[in-house]
C-alpha cells in the first residue's frame, strides 16, 4: 500500500512540474508549483520527518509562493498569445534530451557508497527532529544561516526599490 501511494503521489508531482513549465499562465504556473510543494511535503511525511514536511508546506507553499503571485500581479505579467518559434522548441527539446543523456549516463555509471552518517533513527525518536536541526543550524551552519537571512533582506530592499515610481 505504501509503494502504491508513493506512485500516485510521485506522478501527481511530476504532472504538476510539467504544468509548471508548460502554463501559459503565470497564475496557473504558480499554482502548480504549490501542488508540487505539497507532493514533496508528502513525501517528507513517508521519510518520517514531520518537521521537514510542516517546513515545506509552511515557507515553500505558503510565505514565498504568496510573494511569487504578489509579484506576479505587482509587475502585472501578461501572457504571451503568440506563437513560439520552431528553433526555440528544438533547441529547447536537444537541451533536454542532452540532459535526460547525461542523467541515465550519471545513474548507470555511479553506486552508492552505503556510508552511514552519524545520526541514527534511535537518535532521531529520542532527541527529535527539530532539536537537531535546530542544533545543526546554528551552530555548524550559522554562517550560511546569516548569509542568506542578509541575501533575501537584500532581495526585498531590491524589490520594493524596483517598484517603487518615486524615490
């Protein structure tokens, strides 16, 4: 019953991703885009890691999937009712069609090395998914942590000046 429910979760994902590129509709895009989030907080959820799942629905598909349709209708995006042209469409589909190469080529090739890590599931069901992570992020992370916490207040600050008329 897992396997199935794990099948049907992974192709309702894969329809979303797809509908995420090929929407003419930047609403409709974004809306995909949160049925994707939503499949992969799923599978946080089969992964055992609630934390990870509740993080995914709460910041992916909510706070920055606001701001992507609020920025979506602030900048007033039109769609394109023209046609593509064909070279787009073909360099396009050899671009993807190298990729999907190089994919199977990486997967053939490679093997797992089987290394485990040093935080066992005993560990996890004891201490618990949030202590840990807390504990990693801001202790052996918090650099990177404060980095990008300084990035997006530099993306915001950027934004609002963009749309900003008058300064």
């Amino acid at each position: 019953m897992e396997t199935f429910f794990f099948t049907i979760v992974a192709a309702v994902a894969v329809l979303a991703s797809i509908l995420v590129i090929t929407c003419k509709n930047p609403i409709n895009s974004a809306l995909s885009l949160i049925l994707t989030f939503f499949c992969l907080a799923t599978f946080y959820v089969m992964l055992d890691a609630p934390f990870m799942a509740a993080i995914q629905v709460i910041v992916y598909a909510g706070a920055i999937m606001v701001l992507i349709v609020f920025v979506i209708m602030l900048l007033n995006v039109r769609t394109e009712a023209g046609r593509r042209s064909s070279h787009t469409v073909l360099l396009g589909s050899l671009v993807g069609i190298f990729t999907l190469v190089q994919l199977f080529y990486v997967l053939n090739r490679s093997s797992l090395t089987g290394s485990k890590g040093e935080i066992s599931p005993e560990l996890i069901h004891r201490i618990g998914h949030t202590e840990i992570i807390g504990k990693a992020l801001y202790t052996d992370f918090l650099l990177p942590f404060e980095v990008t916490s300084i990035l997006l207040l530099v993306a915001i600050i950027g934004a609002v000046i963009l749309t900003k008329k008058k300064i």
